[in-house]
C-alpha cells in the first residue's frame, strides 16, 4: 500500500512526519536540539542549559516561578536543571526578601560559560535560518506562537476547572 504523504515546503517528503501535532512537534524539537548540543558541545553545555543561562543573564536574577513562565518547563525538570547547574558552579542561590522564593543569578563561572556558547549558538542559529529561510521561519515562528497561546490557555481553563469541580451530592 502506497504511503500518502504530503510534500512539505521546499519539496521534502513530510510523509515520515506524524498525523499527530504532539508527536510531530516533540520530534522536530529533539533533532533539532540535537543538531543545537552538537554545535554547543565545545562550551560544554546542552541548549536547554543554554537557554536556562541566557534567560537568567537576561533578567539578572530569576526565581523558578519566572523560569517556568518565561521558559515553559515545567517545574520538575527545571528543578533538575537548576541542581545540576548549581552543582557545576555556574549559577547560585540570590538572597530574596522572602526565604520560600528560590532565586538563582549567574557565578563568573556560568557568565564565562555563556560567552563562549553564545557565539556557538549564533553558528547553530544560522545553520538552521540557512536552511529553513528567515522568511519560513518568521512564518513558523508566528504560528508556533499562537499555539503556545492556545495550549498554555486550554491547560489553564482545564486547571482551574478540575480545581472547582462540583461535589456530587
């Protein structure tokens, strides 16, 4: 039986990709971040490391609820993340007004290590602009965009109701 897949823009064959949006979505992003950790891998960090340093440096200090929101991870992993960074010396507890708020800022360590894979991940930024084209991209960004939006808002309303659901009498 003949397989059906659709062409893809620029004639690939999107017949391997998944009718699934979340299967399609979570293989796209691990070779993606694979083709990323290769380029990263002379700094020593992974690009999820990376981009848990860059959004810190960003905000100079951030606390686990801001690195939730701002990188859509759930706590669990990002918890892990933070351990792992912290035990390698590149970023350290802030003091914070509240002692039941953790926040982490950057260690010289952790600075040095984003100055050296930032411009490895300009290379792997590139590499992959080249090939998708920044118009493509724009494109893909923008829907990507909207259906953060729409699963961060459904997740919430399904939340807030299981929360409040009616006892049965």
């Amino acid at each position: 039986m003949k397989r059906q897949g659709a062409r893809a823009a620029g004639g690939h064959d999107a017949g391997r990709l998944s009718p699934c949006i979340c299967n399609t979505l979570r293989m796209v992003t691990r070779v993606v971040t694979q083709l990323y950790d290769d380029v990263l891998r002379p700094s020593g960090l992974r690009v999820t490391q990376f981009s848990i340093l860059a959004t810190i440096a960003r905000l100079g200090e951030a606390n686990l609820k801001q690195l939730e929101d701002t990188l859509a991870i759930d706590q669990t992993t990002l918890t892990r993340s933070l351990n792992l960074l912290e035990r390698n010396g590149v970023i350290e507890r802030a003091s914070h007004p509240d002692g039941r708020i953790k926040a982490m800022r950057l260690t010289a360590k952790g600075r040095r290590a984003l100055e050296v894979a930032r411009p490895l991940w300009a290379q792997a930024q590139d590499k992959v602009l080249r090939e998708l084209g920044r118009k493509a991209w724009a494109d893909a960004q923008r829907r990507l965009s909207h259906l953060l939006h729409v699963a961060v808002e459904k997740r919430r309303v399904g939340r807030e109701r299981r929360r409040v659901q009616p006892t049965a009498h």
